[in-house]
C-alpha cells in the first residue's frame, strides 16, 4: 500500500434532481481505499451504496464534496481524460456476465484490447494469461452456452482485468450463482487479491460472501454506519 490512497472520498453528498423531497442518495459520505484492499459494501435497498459505487466508477458525478481516484481529482478531468481514467484504473464485473454469445471465451476477454488497439497477437497472448488466471485456460474456444454460470462469470472477471485495471468493482457478481458455485468464484477474486495485489470493492447482499472480504463498509440513509471487519456482516 501507499501513502496515496486508490479511493479517497470526502464529505460526499448526491442528490437527485427528480426525486422530489427525497433524503439525499449520499449524505456526507467520508472514506478511502487503500491499494490491495477487498472491500465488501453492504446495505438495504436505497442505502446509498450503488450511488457509492456508481461515482467510483465514474458512471456518475457527486452533487458536493470530493472524489479523488487514484490521485486524481475526478471532478477536474474533461471527458477524454475521465474516459482515459477509467480504461487504465477500473475494471468491471455485475451480476449479469454480458459476455457476447457468438465469440468463444478467448475472443470476449480479448474484446476490450481490441477497443484499446492492442496488436492481436499480444491481445491473444494477454487474454490466454487472464483465462489461465481465473481457472480457465483450456476452455478457451467454447462459447458461452457452452459454459456454466461460474465459467461465465470466471469470463467476465478475466475480461475486467485484462487492461491491468489497479482497481476491480463486482456489483453482486455471485447473485446469479448457486453456493457452492459462488464459493468458487469469490476464491478467485481472493487469489487475484492476495497474489496479484488487485484492489477489490464487491457489493454484495450476502453475509458469507461478505466474509471473503478483509474489510466491510455497510450504508444506511445515504452514509455509512459501519466500516470493519467483515464479522460486521453477521
């Protein structure tokens, strides 16, 4: 870890325009994330916390207050710069794997190198090394509909990483998964922590899948009212 925080915000506030008389989506929201971390955030419906999640993946802008990602202010980059941020910081995985059903596994983890003009015989390369890293370098060739849900999902996660982002946020990523298949993957994102030193911010509803996680931020009326071990998910 460094001196800089990944995540630092301070005294975040969102509110939404159209939601007449409505608390505040964020109320004064205060925190930072550390390089190397696995952060789990919890909370009820409308606690704030995928307005949280939304802002730190620059999807959405804060009303007041500051939001600094990996150093930098994001409220002071134009939208090239913001665009540039994002494709060299963050990587994304949801509950739905969105992968694109006519290419094989390999051909969806190469798509966002394509996007980024990686030549293709190193974006091949890159892809083989993520696909063997979640467990699925020999499966490879196979489709989506070839695959179980764990597999796909597996997919995803090598797709968000492929660009080396510093910073991977999982929105419910196990929500489509039964137990035994959602222990498997939340291993990955453990192993990915703990040996490649990936910063993991994963919003869950789960108690146990929290657990996987080495802190835990629960939300409640737009702030935070917890931010701990993850015994707090109990």
């Amino acid at each position: 870890m460094t001196d800089s925080p990944l995540i630092e915000v301070v005294d975040l506030v969102k509110i939404y325009p159209n939601a007449v008389d409505a608390p505040p989506a964020l109320d004064g929201v205060g925190l930072r994330v550390d390089r190397g971390e696995f952060v789990a955030v919890m909370g009820p419906s409308g606690s704030g916390k995928s307005t949280f999640m939304n802002i730190v993946g620059c999807l959405d802008a804060p009303s007041r207050g500051q939001f600094r990602l990996a150093g930098q202010d994001v409220e002071a980059l134009d939208h090239n710069q913001l665009a540039d941020l994002r494709n060299r910081t963050l990587g994304f995985v949801f509950q739905g794997f969105n992968l694109l059903p006519r290419l094989s596994a390999l051909e969806n983890v190469m798509l966002p190198l394509v996007y980024a003009g990686v030549a293709r015989a190193e974006r091949r390369e890159r892809a083989q090394r993520m696909l063997a890293a979640t467990g699925l370098g020999t499966l490879g060739d196979r489709r989506p509909s070839q695959l179980s849900g764990g597999q796909q999902q597996r997919v995803a996660i090598a797709r968000a990483l492929v660009n080396g982002p510093l910073l991977l946020l999982a929105d419910e990523p196990t929500g489509n998964l039964d137990t035994q298949t959602s222990r498997d993957v939340m291993e990955v994102f453990t192993r990915l922590n703990r040996e490649q030193g990936i910063t993991v911010l994963l919003v869950t509803h789960e108690p146990d899948i929290a657990q996987y996680a080495r802190r835990l931020i629960k939300f409640r009326d737009g702030r935070v009212v917890y931010d701990g071990g993850p015994e707090g998910a109990r």
